[in-house]
C-alpha cells in the first residue's frame, strides 16, 4: 500500500489557490468587501525632479466634488518616515522634493474616481535645484546615499600589470520595473481605542505594521497587518508598501473611516523603485587560457534619491562579482551613487544579477580577445570542488555542482554542433545573424544582514482534526503557501486538504522577516516543520500513554497513528488528545545556521549554501534593424531535493523570462527633466507569450541535493533562475560578433533593444575598420 | 450609481444586456462608465480585475457574445476601456460565468489548473477568458494562435509555457461530456460545428435575439448625453446636432481619456450599432471597409488580398484591441504613429466622409492636417474606407519595428509600394510613421526612386534622401539617431526582399 500522503513532499501539486485564480474567487487587497462608510485615496505628487517648495496651496484638492479629507506632513502625529533602514524617505516630502513622483500630500474621498481627480488639483510652486539623474552625475558630483565599500583579496593591481594580456570595459545594464499585475494598495479599517487593521499587498507585513506605527505614534501592538496574497511581487512589494499603508491609516485616523488607497499602474511606476541599474568598469588581467589573474570592478549602482534597501543589494552585486569564478586577485569598489530620481529597491535577484553581468561581460571580451569559445573561458575560470573554492569573501564553497551541471547541459542542448552550425549559417546569411551563450548561475542564499534570517509559525489543530496553518511568510504566487503545507503534510502523515493555510498576519506570527533573498520556503518551511514536531511529540506522547505503549511503538503514517498494534485515525487521537486536555496549538521557530560575516572585512559565511544552474541561449538578429529573436533555450537548473517540482518548475521558467524581459526588452526612460515616460505598458513592454522561445527545454537537475540540513534538503528557487537569462545578452553578442567575423568583442549595453544592437553593431564595425586601418598602417610600404 | 434591474421590456435610457443567462436592465447609468468598474463597484464582481485601465495587461479582460447571423460570435476585450451602454444587445461573459453552479471548473479553468498555469492568480481571469474566447472560436489552434489569443494578455510569473499548454489541453476536457443538455460555456467551438446545437446553446441565442434593437438607443445621464444610432442616416443626423459630440467606436482610445487623463466625455455618438458602417464588400477594384468594422474583420479582409501585411496585422496590438478597435477609429484619431497608416497610405487609400447627406472622397494622405488633427469638418465622419486591390506590377511591404514584436506601439513603421516595369521603377510610394507630426509620405524619397533603375545605387540614393522628408524626435521608443538609421534600412530591405535574392531579411521567420 501506498504509505504517502496525498500533497506530501516532492509531491507536483497545484498551487493552493489555482482554482480560485482560475475562477475569480481569490481575493486580492483590493476585492475584499468594502465596510460601509469606506473612503477612496490618492496621493498628490511632484512634478519635479529636484526642488525647494515653494509653497503648497490644497485650496482646489480640499473644495473638489467628494473630498473628504486632505493630509499633508503636518497631519503625521508620529515620524514622517517610512525608509526600511535610514529614516530618509519621507511620506510626504516637505521642504525639498527629491524626484518626480514624490509624495507630497493626500486625499480621501467618497470615490476613487473623486480622489484621483482631486490629487491633480494642488496648486504647488517649485524653485527648481540641479537635478542628477544618471549614476554617472551622481559620481561625477560624488552624491551617494551610503559610503562607498570596497572589497580587495590578493593583489589585484599587480596581476593585471604582471598579465600577459589586458582588457578594460565598460556595461551599463539597465533598470527594471517589478510590473506585478496587482499594483500598489492598503486598505485600513480604524477598530476601537485607536487600534488598526491593515490590509496591505506586501511582502513584509511586520515592517507595514512598524511603519503604520511610527507614523500614527502608536505601540506596534495597536497594528495588525494582514495579506492573504499579492498579485506578484518580485521584491517590489518588499519595502515599498509602506507608503500606501502609511498614507492610508493617517487618512483613516483622521476621518475615522475606513480608507484605501491604490494606486493607478502609472502612479505606481512613477512612486515606487525599482532594480537598480548600473554602469560597471573592469579591467582585467589573465594568461594564454584566458585564466582570470586579476580584476578590478568599479560598480555605480543608481540608487535614487534615498537608501532604502540599496546597502544590501549593492553588497549583493559585490558579492557576486565572482559568478561561477574564481577570483584570486580582486578588487570591487561600490558607489552607491545618490540620484533625483525614485529610489530604487530589492528585485529578484537583488544585486547578484548585476554583479553576475560584470564578470560575464568580463569573461566574454577575453574570449574575442584569444579568439576561443567563451563556454571555454568560462571552465577555465570555474571554482573548484576542492581547491580554487574560497569565494573572494573568504567563504568556502562546499556544494559546487556547476561542473557536473554544464557538463550535462551542453551535452543535452548539442552546444557544440549547434555552435559549428549557425558560424555555418552566418557565413551565408547576410543580414540575419544567430549567435549562442552558455552561461552558468550560482546564487548565495541568506539574507546577508544575518539577523532576518529567522522564521515563526502558528500551527493549530482543531477537534474535527482540521489543521489551520500560519506563517511570516506571504504569499505572492511563487507556492510558498503549498510548499510549506506540504511540509506539514509530510510531517503529520495527514493529507494536504485537511490543512487551511492562512493568510499571513502580525497578530499570529510576530517580528516575520520579509519574505524575501528566496528564503521563504527554506525558513518558513523550518519553522513550520519545528511545530508540527512539537505537535507529534505531544500526539506521539499522548498516544503511548493512553494507549499503554512505549513511545518507540507509536508511528504516525497516511492519516492514521499505529500504536504498537493498535491502530487510530488521526482525527480519533486528536479528539482523545482534547479530551486528556493536550495543547493541539504550536508554535515554531527557526533560524538559518552557521552563517555569519563581517562586513567591516567583507569576510565570513554570509551564505548558508548556494544554488546553481546554467542556460544555453539561441538568438536570430537582423543586422539592418537590430530586432531579435531568442529561438531556443535549454536550462538546466538546480533545486536540490525539490519540495514540489511543479512548482519549482515554475519558478525557473518564470525567472528566466522575467530576466530575459529586463536583458533584451523592458528599457525605463526619463526624459531630461527626470520623468519617467514608460510608466504603464502601452510604453514599458514586458515578454508576452510570443516572446518565449519555440524551444525552451528547461530540466531539474535531477542529482540535486542540499549539502546542508535546509528542509527536507531543497534549495531556494526564487531569484537564482531570473540570472539564467544573462545567456540571452551574451547569445546576442555572439550574434553581433560575427558582423566583425568574431575578433572583437562587442559592446553591449543591456537591455539589448532593437536599437542598442544596431548601434552595437554600427560600433563594432567602426572599431573594426579602424583596427584594419591601423594594421594597413602598421605594414612597412 | 447606475439602477440594475433583472428582465424589463425594451425602452430607450436603458442599457439591456445578458449576464450569466438572465438579460439585465441598467438605467442611469454614465455613459463613460467603465464595464470593469461597473462589475467590480456596481455588482461585487470582483474575478475581473484592473491591471493597467489603458488595455495593454489584458487583467480585465472579459468576453462579449454577440449575434452574427444565426450563430453567435464570442469576442475578448477588456473591460477597462469599455464603456457600460456598448454591452447594448450582448452577452456579457465574466470569468464568474465560467464556473459551474455545482462547483465545477470550466474545461479552460480545469486545464490551467492542471497545467500550473497560474503563480500569483491576479492575470489568471483575463487568460482564462482569452483562452474561453479561443475555446468558443477555434478548434486546433496552433501555436502561432494560442500566441496570438493571448498576446494581449500580460503575465509576470509563470514566462507563459504552462499557459500556453493549457491552451493546448482544454479541448480534451470537453471530450465525453459533451451531451444534448450539455452548457453551451463548456461546448467548444469544434463541438458546436459538429453537431446539433443543444438547448441551452438555442436559448442563449433566443435571450440575445430578444434584447437586439431596432431604433437608436439614447442615454440622458445628468448632464450626459448618449446616443447609439442604429443606421447611417441617423447617425449623420446626430453627428449634425451634435458636432462637438465625441464618436466612439472601439473605445480603445477614447476609453483611455477617462481612465488615464479623467476627462468630461458630456456627448458621446457611439457607431457600433449601425450595421452598415461594420460592412466589409470586395469590388472589381477595391475592398471597401465600413468605418465601424472591427480591426480583426478589416485587417482579415485586407490580407486576403495583401498577404504580405499578415505579420504587421498580427503585430498590431493584441485581439482585445482588435476586436473592439476599428479601422476607423484607427484612422480618425490621427495618432502620428497609427500602424496601418503607412500601409494603407501607400495603397492609395482613400476615405469617404459623410456629413449630413453630403458624401466626399478624400485620399488618406490628404487626411492628416497636423499633430492629431485631420481634415474632418465639423459634424462630419467617416463613413468608409477603400482600399485599392493589388497590381501584379506592384510590390508592397510594411514593416515596423517596436521594443517588443506583439502588442508594441511602432517606434518606426514604413510602407511601401512600388511597380517595376522592366527593371526600372516607374511609380513609387513610400511612408512612414513614427517619425514626423504625421503619418506621411516620403517625396524626397519618392523623386529619387521615380524612374530610377530598381538597383542598389537607386535604393542608396533614396535611403539618403529619406533625410530630406523626416527629421524624427527622440523618445521612450528610440532615439532620432536610430529612427533617421532604422528609416533607411528598412527600405534596404525592401529592395532585397523585391529583388529575388532569397536570404533571410526577418527574424521572426526564423521561428519557422
């Protein structure tokens, strides 16, 4: 007989809300029946990039049909301040705005439509102040939201001088906008005795919860955030939310109604950050083999006008500089550069993925220089599994698979021929050229400010032997939620459906770290795992005692306990448990072990262990236009031991073509007075379903396995697949690079538009037609 | 807030439509009220949901059954840029309508289930009825249809392949339960092909046949004025009267003036109830394309006699927009960047405008006056558009290049036409849009190309002289530099495709 439980580990179950997605019954922020008497916001914004205010006259916004209330800084009874870690991102911007976009003031009335209309109507008088809205002003001015960090092991500076070949470059790799379909929105119900209800799309209720707080001048203990489910997220709802919950409970505090406040898709692009773009320097050293000696990084991250989470992503991109790569002799110096223009915030990937492209970029130049198959340079730079394995944080890398990973990959993708084969096609293909990449991922997980990396859960069992589940984790569509169900499945041996997993609230699970740095089912999971334990030690307990046996003989197995001989259903021993009055509630916790690291040194285990996978990209470009195709992929993408393949699955497929979307399509532009002028999708283009590739094989790496004791030995999958699409940017410049019959290294700025591969390959053919010139020169007449 | 009433007998002021099987009756409802905000505020449908109100995420899309003869043409469009008085004579299908009273998932719902097809859930209603619009209108799409029935449709988690594969897999749920008493939601398209309709399919059809109207439907709101006229005649009589009204068609621009830019829409003169402005007729020389037929009907038809336009036809936005937005409307909003302009521009195009009983002819190039303005008079519209049909002399391409291949606004897009006869060019037209205040021709170009042998020197002469009729600005979509670069090559490529060199000039063709 079958002993599993139905939606146990490893088990490809569907998401726990796929048919309510399907349906219509899910409810988001948004569709909760509204209370009576509920008020609609809108926020007032800048219109200016960088400006003293002059004066702010509400007059209109207040006299406008169905008004209600309006706010502005001087209505905050607490701190005027919502920023994650420095308190330098205002709610509403009083003296100074700082980008176009910024709160300035509010307004509640009886419709959405009567608030929208009225946020127009402030009359606001600007002196305009010097704006920087390039991570290239901002350093040129020396304007930076944080100190600049840099890392160095070895002696970089004197390996690239002692090298036998030297390059230097320059990439600037773009911004992205999260684009989750559901944008922006809180809805807060005041309760008794100035206490709060928060309904908020976020993906850190604890911190909307000590936001709201802060600025109503109120105990945390007076504020319950509550989200059952956001309609995506991808780091985007991380720190961000707290404005519109903010901005929502001092309009309810004021009118004593309920209020909410979302915000159109254009606000919501033009209020909140997004990934950070940068523009990375190196210069690089290395040998014959194209063997990396030395490397120096110079990182300008565009953080915007504020930190916000800007600290941490950029240590990521430091952190990652290395990629796959061994690199004995480094240095990263990090600008985290101040602009006016939206500050900028975690997005899947949060950093590495910037920090990846350098190196690869880095990695693909040395390739053209030797004239060699980059996937070649790039073996030769690879870690090794027991030596060349001390990351340049001085972290050892224990569970190093990305030898056995692109082994695997370039056989089952055909690499090679497919290689040989399109050189074939280009040399008889005048316009339309094909290029492919390998490239490889390995992505450290843990929050690196190791304090978040701890977890609760709630778990209760009710007499009819239903179970209701409760985490810090929230739910935004990557199946955390059934994930760790189904860690309580297998833990209790009972069946999934008999568990209610609920919505993801600070009264139940207090001080939840953000769900977030792909540690949610690892954490969260931990957690839950640890109090279904307690649980079964006391059902376990129970049941020996009542039944008169040695805890030894009692085995919890598909819904039924055997004791000794005996056996009892489940929801028998749970009513037995009630009746012997035994605690059926528990309570779990978990923190990440071992890791660790100073970030004075930049030295340590700031990464509990780490995930890998790599992607072989094909692409068609036409030289006369620079429009291009990605034609085929193949992934393959390591989970460990996977807690749910179906859903896994989908976290690598999803990732790749979010990330292929910000490395080839999705381009944020500001006019030169620093508005954002791709702020809804009829101008900010995001893949659609004909953008995937006709052939897109994507595998789980089947011998995977967590080297470390993570639940039931899987890995995180959020971010580490989105940096598989980095294959698609380099897959491109192969293209590009057989314009120049493939001696030079193309420059190429991310997102590869139509119109940045024109111009690349306009580039190239200039540089080539004065290195032909230069040799002509060169030969003696 | 609009007055909703279950079944009412036919009177004017009041917006009939059918919604889950039972015809609903609004009165006083704006005229501008969007069909989105109507089921999610008025009817605590909250399943359709509000990704982006301009009709680019497709979160909000919904399906319209309409009448076409004695079968019923099942449509998506989005919610958000339809106005509530369109539903006029409709079946209104929501992704609530869907789902069986007993509990159990449509075919279309069961298979993206099954298939994973959704993460966070909030594009998942506006795929599913992208995907129930495809069920109810095509039996074995391919994968080139499933792309384009949901090209309209956003979705940020999944990367589409799961989607994609329900598309594929939700014909199979239909098999063995399709019986006599079967719901018409579940029979698919095949199904009702094959067989008798089943009751319930007949009753839907009696329930529409029942609300269709005769005369005009006119609307008094407040100070809001609707008016739906049925014929041309009346149209043009209240076009007269009301020459300031603003005439809606597809909506699928108008809609984005109230949800983005909240303007006052007082007088609104809907077209789409006046059959004779939605008729397609072929003649000896022309296609002529009634103002009010949809782009998904016009384009059909233009293709049938110009293939080469398939791909820009495709590409222009996505079937929701299609399918609501008109050839007419495409044309008389006058957007600088119109992408069946530059196409029908260079066909010869000419438009028939009809004010009071006055009709006139006025070649489409001369239409556009300057920056979204056109050369229609006060009280005056569109009534037709006539499309020459091919000369085998002629070759004709349109190309257009945006950041993204589906549902993209052009940052270039050109036309061309040009009869070779004996090797030398003896008429040519070129035009582009996207690069000047207009849609317009290129009459340097145009010179340089006139008698001029079809060779390469031609073809670099005029590329050079396209820097004479454009001087293009920089924007979110491309910069001048490579709008002045791009004009150009596109018109390389058109020689290379005419000239029988037969080399890959498209990326998308090698998808094939």
């Amino acid at each position: 007989m079958d002993q599993r439980v139905n939606g146990g580990v490893g088990a490809p179950i569907p998401h726990d809300s796929g048919h309510l997605h399907v349906s219509g019954g899910a409810l988001y922020t948004d569709d909760i029946p509204e209370i009576r008497g509920t008020l609609h916001a809108a926020i007032g914004v800048s219109e200016r990039a960088h400006a003293r205010l002059k004066s702010v006259d509400l007059t209109k916004v207040a006299a406008a049909p169905g008004v209600v209330a309006v706010i502005t800084a001087k209505d905050i009874p607490g701190k005027n301040d919502y920023g994650p870690v420095v308190a330098d991102d205002p709610i509403f911007a009083t003296a100074l705005v700082q980008y176009h976009g910024q709160s300035l003031f509010a307004v509640a009335a009886k419709t959405v439509e009567e608030a929208r209309r009225a946020a127009r109507l402030g009359v606001i008088e600007y002196e305009d102040l010097k704006a920087n809205l390039t991570a290239e002003a901002a350093l040129k001015d020396q304007s930076f939201v944080l100190p600049t960090e840099r890392l160095v092991r070895g002696n970089p500076r004197a390996a690239i001088a002692t090298a036998p070949h030297r390059l230097a470059g320059k990439i600037r790799i773009g911004g992205q906008d999260q684009f989750y379909l559901e944008g922006m929105v809180a809805y807060v119900v005041p309760r008794e005795d100035g206490t709060m209800l928060v309904y908020s799309s976020t993906q850190h209720p604890g911190e909307v919860q000590h936001q709201v707080a802060h600025a109503l001048d109120r105990p945390a203990k007076d504020i319950v955030v509550e989200c059952r489910r956001m309609g995506g997220g991808f780091g985007g709802k991380e720190s961000q939310p707290g404005l519109f919950a903010c901005v929502a409970a001092l309009l309810a505090q004021k009118t004593r109604r309920p209020v909410k406040l979302r915000a159109d898709r254009d606000d919501d692009m033009m209020i909140t950050g997004k990934r950070h773009d940068f523009v990375t320097e190196y210069e690089v050293g290395f040998d014959d083999d194209g063997r990396i000696l030395g490397v120096d990084f110079v990182l300008a991250g565009r953080c915007g006008y504020s930190a916000d989470l800007s600290g941490s992503i950029n240590d990521r991109a430091m952190l990652h500089s290395d990629n796959c790569y061994y690199l004995e002799n480094v240095s990263i110096l990090s600008f985290r550069c101040k602009t006016n223009t939206v500050s900028n915030t975690a997005f899947r990937g949060f950093g590495g993925p910037q920090g990846m492209i350098g190196i690869e970029a880095v990695i693909d130049d040395i390739a053209r220089h030797l004239d060699k198959d980059p996937l070649d340079v790039r073996k030769a730079n690879f870690y090794g599994v027991t030596e060349r394995n001390v990351t340049h944080y001085r972290q050892t890398i224990v569970d190093n698979v990305i030898h056995d990973i692109v082994a695997d990959l370039e056989k089952s993708a055909d690499y090679h021929a497919r290689r040989e084969a399109l050189r074939a096609f280009n040399a008889k293909s005048p316009f339309v050229k094909r290029g492919i990449a390998l490239t490889p991922v390995k992505f450290g997980i843990s929050f690196t400010a190791t304090h978040l990396n701890q977890a609760g859960c709630l778990l209760h069992v009710y007499t009819d032997g239903s179970i209701m589940l409760n985490h810090g984790g929230t739910e935004m569509g990557q199946g955390l939620f059934t994930k760790v169900a189904q860690v309580v499945a297998e833990e209790l041996s009972v069946d999934i459906g008999r568990i209610r997993i609920t919505a993801s609230d600070t009264s139940k699970v207090p001080n939840a770290s953000a769900t977030a740095a792909s540690s949610g089912s690892d954490m969260n999971g931990k957690a839950a795992q640890a109090a279904a334990r307690e649980l079964k030690a006391r059902l376990t307990a129970f049941a020996a005692a009542h039944f008169g046996m040695a805890p030894e003989t009692v085995a919890f197995r598909k819904n039924q306990i055997h004791v000794g001989d005996q056996t009892v259903s489940f929801n028998e021993l749970v009513k037995l448990a009630y009746f012997a009055r035994v605690s059926l509630s528990a309570t779990g916790f978990y923190k990440t072990p071992k890791i660790g690291y100073d970030r004075k040194t930049w030295s340590g285990m700031p990464f509990y262990y780490f995930c890998y996978g790599a992607a072989v990209s094909e692409v068609a470009i036409d030289t006369l236009t620079g429009e291009n195709r990605l034609l085929r992929v193949d992934i393959l993408h390591d989970v460990g031991k996977s807690l749910n393949p179906a859903i896994d699955m989908g976290q690598i497929e999803g990732g790749f073509v979010q990330g292929m979307g910000w490395l080839t399509m999705e381009e944020l532009w500001w006019n030169d007075k620093g508005k954002l002028m791709t702020h809804a999708p009829s101008t900010y283009k995001i893949p659609v379903a004909s953008d995937v590739p006709p052939q897109f094989n994507v595998r789980i790496y089947e011998s995977g396995i967590n080297a470390e004791d993570s639940i039931f030995r899987s890995k995180a999958v959020g971010e580490p697949p989105l940096m598989l699409a980095i294959s698609t940017l380099h897959a491109i410049r192969d293209a590009i690079a057989s314009t120049a019959g493939y001696a030079l290294s193309p420059k190429l700025d991310a997102p590869a538009t139509a119109e940045a591969i024109l111009m690349s390959i306009n580039e190239l053919a200039t540089r080539r037609a004065k290195v032909t010139a230069a040799a002509k020169a060169a030969v003696p007449a | 807030m609009a007055a909703i009433r279950r079944k009412t007998t036919a009177t004017n002021g009041t917006v009939r439509f059918v919604l889950d099987g039972e015809v609903v009756a609004v009165d006083h409802v704006d005229p501008t009220r969007t069909v989105l905000n109507f089921l999610r505020e008025d009817l605590g449908r909250t399943g359709t949901k509000e990704g982006c109100a301009e009709g680019d995420c497709g979160a909000c899309t919904v399906v319209l059954g309409e009448l076409d003869g004695a079968a019923v043409r099942f449509r998506a469009v989005n919610a958000c840029i339809q106005f509530v008085p369109t539903l006029d004579g409709k079946e209104l299908i929501t992704v609530e309508s869907l789902e069986h009273a007993n509990g159990a998932l449509h075919p279309v719902q069961q298979a993206m289930v099954d298939c994973h097809g959704s993460q966070c859930g909030f594009c998942t209603p506006g795929f599913v009825m992208s995907l129930f619009a495809l069920y109810k209108s095509a039996s074995r799409p391919s994968r080139t249809d499933i792309n384009d029935a949901i090209a309209g449709n956003l979705c940020r988690c999944t990367g589409y392949r799961p989607i994609v594969e329900a598309a594929g897999r939700m014909y199979e749920y239909g098999n063995g339960t399709r019986k006599a008493d079967e719901n018409w939601m579940n029979c698919s398209f095949s199904s009702l092909t094959d067989r008798q309709p089943s009751r319930s399919e007949r009753d839907m059809i009696e329930r529409l046949r029942s609300i269709q109207r005769r005369d005009m439907l006119a609307l008094t709101t407040g100070n809001r004025l609707y008016f739906a006229p049925a014929r041309v005649a009346e149209l043009a009589d209240i076009r007269v009267a009301h020459p300031e009204a603003r005439i809606v068609a597809g909506g699928t621009d108008v809609g984005l003036w109230v949800t983005k830019q909240h303007r006052d829409l007082d007088k609104v003169i809907y077209v789409g109830n006046v059959a004779e402005l939605k008729q397609i007729a072929l003649t000896d020389t022309h296609i002529e394309i009634g103002a009010a037929a949809s782009l998904t009907d016009a384009f059909a038809a233009l293709v049938g006699d110009y293939p080469e336009f398939d791909e820009l036809f495709r590409r222009f936005a996505s079937p929701p927009i299609r399918n609501a937005g008109t050839l007419g409307g495409n044309i008389a909003n006058g957007s600088p960047i119109g992408d069946s302009m530059p196409a029908l521009i260079v066909l010869g195009t000419t438009l028939v405008l009809q004010k009071g009983p006055r009709t006139r002819e006025l070649p489409l190039d001369e239409f556009y006056v300057a920056y979204q303005k056109t050369a229609l008079e006060p009280g005056e519209f569109v009534l037709r558009i006539r499309v020459p049909k091919p000369d085998a002399a002629a070759h004709v391409r349109s190309y257009k290049i945006s950041k993204r291949f589906d549902q993209d606004i052009s940052a270039v897009c050109g036309g061309y036409r040009i009869a070779i006869e004996d090797g030398v060019v003896r008429s040519a037209r070129v035009a582009y849009g996207g690069v000047s205040a207009i849609p317009k021709r290129a009459p340097a170009c145009e010179r340089a190309l006139v008698d001029q042998p079809w060779n390469e020197d031609t073809v670099r002469a005029a590329m050079a002289a396209l820097d004479r009729d454009y001087t293009p600005l920089t924007d979110m979509r491309a910069s001048a530099a490579y709008r002045k670069l791009v004009t150009k090559n596109l018109l390389y490529r058109f020689w290379v495709e005419t000239t029988g060199q037969y080399t890959a000039t498209r990326v998308l063709e090698s998808f094939a």
